[in-house]
C-alpha cells in the first residue's frame, strides 16, 4: 500500500475517468492507494476542494495559503483556526516562501508563514512547507517560531543534505516527489539514500511534477509508486519496504490509525 502525502485532487485532470471522480478514486483503490493528502492552496477554492473529498475516509485535508497565491484576500488567523478546527484537516499549510515567483518586498510572505505556523502550534498540527529559493530563510523561520513543536513536511524536496539535516533537526519529515526520477536530480537522489528510514514520505504534488516515465504529462496519485520505486533503488531495498516506511511515518506524524 501506499500513501501520497501531498496531491491537488480538485485540480487533475479527471478526463481519464469520464470526468468522475469516483472512477478515479476506484482506481486509486485498485493501485493500492491507501491514503491521500489532499492540499489547501486557496482559500476561495477551498469549499468546493471539501465538497469533492468530504465522502471518502482514506483523503485528509489541509488548510492554508501558498506564498505565490496573491489575488484572494489575506488569511486571517481566526480564519485559519476556524476551517483548520475540522477533524478531517490533518495539516496546516501549504505554507512557506517563495522567492522565485515573488518580488519586491515580501514582508508579507514572511508573515503570512508566520500566522499559519501560529496556527498550528495552537492547534497542535503538523505544517506543510513549501521553499523555493528562500530555503534557509524559512528553516530560520520555523526555528525562530518553535515550529519543532509540531513538526511538519519540507514538501516536494529540492535541496542538499545540509539542509535536510537541519530539516530533520526541526522535527520535520522530508517529502520526495517525482523530482528525485529526474536525472539531474543528483543532490536529492543523495538524500533518499541517506535519509532516516523513519524520517522520509513520498508524494506526487499531482497534477504537477509528474515523475519519469510521465514527466512532462498530467501527474496522478497513481503514479506515487514511481518515486517509491526509484527511492528503493537508491536505497537498494524492495519497493515494498518504501512503501512501508513511508506509510508508517505519515502515520507517525499524523496520528493516524492503518486503514483496515
């Protein structure tokens, strides 16, 4: 079985199950999907996100605002407490920086990170992180906040060992997506084969980041198992034993019971 810890179901693209997303959740099944995080974004887009997953047990939620969402207004703390309350939201986030898409004075990233870790040491849920070229600056974030007191994800990782280590000394898991297929992708192929058996997730971030064979095509949860499958090569281990670790670590983070 498998779990993916970090997917944007109400954004893939269900043309392949007749636009049905019970067929997809169908196949889901019959690929050995046991468990899904599905990722809050948007505030605006987020009740429709809640009405899609609602029915299904093995799909948890998280809630928050990406750093590169600007065009909605900004989430207010009570805001964030209130839709976060809800026992099917598991995480807080995705939340973090973003250097390449911002620009200018980005005061406002840094706050809107901290009004979501605030959020989740007060109700006691992991964060999801999410960097991209502002990686030290919101470890140094999360440290300064006491982040380490929940814990959380370094989402769809993209750095070096060093960081990692200063990730995992944070408390928080280190997430691989189809990035670590990429053949370039050297530095964090270095990472999967270092990492804690106990410390590491896999996800797909789909629809995005679809890992090789599919790089470059619409990305599904299905396809979780293709990063497992590189993991254990690197690591030199079976898939299953992969995909074991990284089921019992979200588990782990979350509190989660196994799906019987």
């Amino acid at each position: 079985m498998f779990i993916d810890s970090h997917c944007h179901l109400d954004k893939i693209d269900l043309a392949p199950y007749q636009h049905d997303f019970a067929q997809f959740m169908t196949a889901a099944a019959q690929q050995q999907i046991e468990h899904m995080l599905c990722i809050g974004i948007d505030l605006d887009a987020y009740p429709a996100m809640v009405e899609l997953v609602k029915p299904y047990a093995q799909i948890s939620l998280s809630v928050g605002v990406h750093p590169n969402v600007t065009d909605s207004p900004e989430p207010e703390v009570d805001q964030l407490l209130a839709l976060a309350s809800d026992d099917k939201v598991i995480a807080i986030g995705e939340t973090g920086l973003d250097y390449f898409h911002g620009s200018g004075d980005l005061e406002w990233q840094k706050q809107r990170f901290r009004n979501h870790i605030q959020v989740a040491k007060t109700l006691n849920k992991p964060l999801i992180i999410h960097t991209r070229e502002a990686g030290q600056e919101a470890l140094d974030i999360l440290e300064a906040e006491g982040a380490d007191q929940v814990g959380g994800i370094i989402h769809c990782f993209t750095e070096d060992w060093a960081y990692a280590e200063r990730a995992l000394a944070l408390n928080f898991y280190i997430s691989f997506s189809g990035i670590v297929t990429f053949k370039n992708a050297t530095a964090i192929q270095e990472v999967a084969r270092r990492i804690p058996a106990d410390r590491y997730l896999i996800e797909t971030d789909s629809p995005y980041l679809a890992p090789v064979p599919y790089r470059g095509k619409p990305n599904y949860p299905l396809y979780v198992r293709y990063v497992a499958e590189m993991i254990a090569g690197l690591r030199h281990c079976r898939t299953e034993q992969v995909a074991s670790e990284s089921c019992d670590n979200f588990r782990r983070l979350f509190r989660l019971q196994p799906s019987s």
